[in-house]
C-alpha cells in the first residue's frame, strides 16, 4: 500500500485539500492557506471543491478515503491521484477512463473541467502530480498467431 511520505509535495496537497473537502473541513483556515501559499491563489481550491462536491452527489459508489493527516493512502486515493496526474499530462482518454472507474459512470461535463484546472494550476506553480508507473499487457497476436479451441463432432 502506498503512503503519503512517497508522495511529492503536489501530491501530498492535492490529497490533502482532497481529504479535508471530503470530510467538510475546506473552511479550515489551514487548508485555505496552504493552498494560497502554494497556487497563489484559491482558484485551485475551488476547483477542487467543485470536483469533490459533484462526486459525492453524482458518483454512483463508495469511495474509500483515509481521514486528514493518515499516512496509509486507499486504492481510490491513488486513484484520485492517477485521475489529476492524467489531467496535468494531458492525458484525457486516461482521465476520461480514471473518471469512469470513479464514478462508475459515465463522467459529466464538471469534473474533467475541475480535475484539469487543479491540475494546471499546479503545474503552473510547479507542484508535480505524476503520472503513475503501468506495465503493459500482453502484445496483440497477429491473426494468424490467434489459436481457436477445437470442438468435438457430437
């Protein structure tokens, strides 16, 4: 499982302000200010705000999140992590497919416009959110190379 001390310095406040919206505590003078010292600004908070309101309204299934401040992250949060790394690369079938898996359903028009403007907003104050390590599946056979199971004359 990973924990939030692998994490960089972008990521630790993206799960942070993620964790504190989730748990209604974005009035927190803390979360505030740490997001302005980092972004300069609250319009990354508020984006982010606008994501996690419209999943907990939309979204169609549980998501596990660790409470503020644990270091342990869930399969969802590294998930959500995943989700704003693809928006930051500009990635969108993979933020697209990160935002279907999330929701278990079809992604509305707010949150990749919400994930994207996080994400460039770090990207602008040089806040990194990575794109996570996959390994890739078998190669494709030619059709030649497919093999078909044999049926038995009845």
């Amino acid at each position: 499982m990973a924990q939030d001390t692998d994490l960089t310095h972008g990521e630790r406040l993206l799960l942070f302000g993620f964790r504190a919206l989730a748990f209604e505590l974005g009035a927190c003078p803390l979360v505030r200010r740490a997001f302005r010292q980092a972004c300069g600004g609250g319009e990354a908070l508020g984006a982010l705000e606008v994501f996690v309101r419209e999943l907990a309204r939309h979204g169609r299934r549980k998501v596990t999140l660790g409470g503020p401040g644990s270091l342990p992250l869930s399969r969802d949060e590294q998930l959500i992590l995943a989700l704003f790394a693809a928006a930051q690369a500009e990635d969108y079938a993979r933020l697209e497919a990160h935002l279907a898996w999330l929701l278990a359903d079809s992604p509305r028009a707010p949150f990749a416009a919400a994930a994207c403007l996080v994400a460039q907003t770090f990207g602008f104050n040089g806040l990194v959110l990575r794109v996570p390590d996959v390994a890739p599946g078998p190669e494709a056979r030619a059709a030649s190379e497919v093999v078909v199971p044999l049926r038995r004359a009845l």
